[in-house]
C-alpha cells in the first residue's frame, strides 16, 4: 500500500469538473464527498507516492463499522466518479 498521506497546502483538489459533486474539507489531505442534494457518498484522500500525488476513493462500511478503500486514482475527478459508480 501507499505511503502515509502528506500534508496538503490547497484547500480542494482541482478539478471537479465532470461531476455536480462538491467537496468539503474534512481533515489534512481528506474531503467529504457530498451529492448535489448535500448528502455524504465518500470521502476522497490525498496520498504521496513515489510518481506523484494521488486520490484514493474511500466509503463508510456500516457492517464493517470502517472505511473501505475502492482505489487510488491519477485524478480527483476519476477518484470521484468512482464514488459515484460504486452506490
């Protein structure tokens, strides 16, 4: 698995242009993905590796009572559409 997640200056990851989700930070590295109707789908996770930076996908397990990693990805937006698909 990937390296710890590293400290982030921006506050949103650029872009979120193919979906109407929207981000809201919820820790260093992490945000909330939120539908347009304000309703929480995941979390996308910032994570430094060796060729660069990239966001992992993640969603709540209620079964579980844990996050669940769905994949890591080149770009917020893929990250995002991943969320989305994986309902």
């Amino acid at each position: 698995m990937s390296a710890l997640v590293h400290a982030r200056t921006s506050s949103t990851p650029l872009p979120i242009s193919r979906t109407r989700m929207r981000l809201v930070p919820a820790a260093p590295s992490l945000w909330r993905v939120l539908e347009p109707g304000g309703r929480v789908i995941g979390h996308l996770q910032e994570v430094a590796q060796a060729g660069g930076t990239r966001f992992r996908a993640r969603r709540y397990s209620a079964a579980a009572h844990a996050f669940r990693d769905l994949g890591d990805f080149w770009s917020a937006d893929d990250a995002v559409e991943c969320l989305m698909f994986a309902r």
